[in-house]
C-alpha cells in the first residue's frame, strides 16, 4: 500500500496545470443492479491506504460510520462509503483509505483500492441529472477512461457533513456585516453542494449580493459575460463585481486554472481572488499564492470566510 501512495508531495506539481491524480476504489457488486462501479477520490486528500483494522463501536453514530479506529493515538471516525451511498453489497470493506484535509482525519471503508491515475480537469464532466438523483448528490464530477470504464469522484465534503453531525448553521451574529457590502456583489465556484450552500448563508448574513457557478469552467465563461456586460456600459468591471471566491478542485476547470485566467486578464484587474478550499496544507496555500491568489481560507469555518471577505470588500 505504502508504494501506491509513495512520492506524494511531488504531485503537488500538477498544480496550475488543470490536472490532477486520483486513487480508483471499488466498494463492491450493487446487488440491485450487478455491477461493481468505480470511484475516485483526489490524492492530494489521501494520507495513506491500509487493511481495515479493528474498529471500536461508538454509541449515538449515524448509520453509515461504523464506529472508530486508534491511528497513531488518534481517535479517526471511520464511514462504510457503501453504506452511506446506498450500494448493497455481500461483501465486506477489507481497504480503510485515510483522508486527511481541513485540519480533520477520516478512514473510508472501501472493497478495494485500484491505482493512481493522472487527469486533466477538462476530461471530469458534471454529472448529468439522472446520475445526481441516483447518487443523492454524492458525485461531483465523471469521466470515462480510454477503456471504457466510468469513474465517479465522490463528494467527501457532503460525506463529512452529513456523518460528523457537524453543525453547519452560520451564526449571524458572528458574521461582520457594513452597510456598504449592501453594494458589492462577490462571484463564487464550487463543485460542492454542501460548499455551495455554506458559501451562500455566510455572505447572506454578511449582506452582500453573489452570483454563483458550479465549477472552473462555467465560472470562466459567467465571468466573461460580466465582463462583456462591463464593456458595453462603458465601465470598469470592478464596478459590476468585488470579489472572486473559489475552490480547488472542480470538474472542466480547477481553480487553480481559473485563478491563472483571470488575473492574465487586463479586464479582471484590482478584483481580488480568495481560494476557499478543504485542502488547507501549507503547500497548497503556496501553488494558489504562485498562480495569482489574494488571499486563502479553509472550507467550513464561515466566520473565518467573513473576516476575510469583508477585509478585502472593505478595502474595494
């Protein structure tokens, strides 16, 4: 296992480069429909794979987290992904892939690990309707590979919220709040429902207008129409648009990609960039920094968004 995820940090280098590389898993046949279907998960999220150990039984857990593992001292919840996506299988989860990011530790129960494949961003596809119904919204993106095979990337951000019982309500008394954001509109994209959704009640406590886009790319092509709509008013965009916020990873166009495009053009210029990612290692903080980016926070810390959005919005 420790081969398949050795030499890791070096592919922190795909940054910038609209790439990325994932671990493929299987989590067994789906006894409705016999097929065993395969998932990928980022490895820039994976911290190591390893045999399922024995797990310790918790009391007042959700269905699909089976309980907890002792890693290296730490207490680590550990979630049946067939489980909680639904899969019926006759098999047992013998592979616990350990996912570290946004400061929290998890293992995922998994059938099987794979291998480790490199992408390109513009291959990953929204998911198409029929597919996001099936899944409850747990796929972010897919893609078919050169052999037919169909890959779906999971939403590990929806996982986590709905099996760590985090409360995700945002506490407007905390938020900071000006008359003056009444004015100013900030742009967001995330492929994260559950991101999304966090996004929009923090600037709304906040006061402050958003438009919002589901990935890199259709972000991209929005931001163009403002810009165009700028242009034909015979103004600044700036003056349309204060703020750009976005994640890292997203199918089509990753943020790292859209970061790089946007400040390469003249149009976008004074208009910050805040990178909002789950991703929060020191590393990744430095490749937004070389493409551009104005300023970084962690996912799911909304009081942290607010500080940061309003100290950019008020300094507009």
């Amino acid at each position: 296992m420790s081969d398949l995820l050795k030499k890791i940090d070096a592919r922190t280098k795909l940054a910038g480069t609209n790439k990325l590389e994932i671990l493929l898993f299987t989590l067994g046949v789906d006894a409705r429909t016999g097929r065993r279907e395969n998932f990928g998960i980022n490895v820039f999220k994976v911290r190591e794979v390893m045999r399922t150990p024995e797990i310790t039984q918790a009391p007042d857990m959700p269905p699909s987290v089976e309980g907890m593992v002792s890693l290296r001292g730490a207490l680590v919840p550990v979630i049946d992904l067939a489980k909680y996506a639904g899969i019926k299988t006759g098999s047992k989860p013998e592979i616990m892939i350990v996912s570290e990011y946004n400061g929290q530790t998890q293992g995922f129960l998994v059938e099987a690990v794979d291998t480790i494949l490199r992408l390109d961003w513009s291959l990953m596809r929204v998911p198409p309707d029929m597919l996001t119904v099936q899944m409850g919204g747990l796929v972010t993106a897919v893609t078919e590979l050169d052999n037919g095979k169909l890959v779906m990337m999971l939403d590990v951000e929806k996982v986590l919220a709905e099996t760590t019982q985090t409360d995700q309500a945002i506490d407007v008394g905390a938020v900071v709040r000006h008359q003056k954001f009444g004015d100013m509109m900030v742009f967001f994209a995330d492929d994260s429902v559950v991101a999304r959704k966090q996004i929009e009640m923090t600037l709304d406590a906040m006061g402050v207008r958003h438009q919002q886009s589901i990935n890199g790319k259709r972000a991209w092509d929005e931001l163009q129409r403002i810009a165009k709509s700028a242009e034909i008013r015979g103004i600044h965009v700036r003056e349309m648009l204060q703020l750009i916020l976005t994640d890292v990873e997203m199918p089509e166009m990753d943020g790292y990609m859209l970061t790089r495009m946007i400040k390469s053009d003249p149009r976008f210029a004074g208009i910050p960039i805040l990178m909002h990612s789950s991703l929060s290692g020191n590393s990744n903080q430095k490749l937004g920094q070389s493409v551009g980016v104005d300023g970084y926070v962690p996912k799911f810390e909304p009081h942290k968004l607010s500080e940061l959005v309003a100290q950019h919005l008020l300094n507009a």
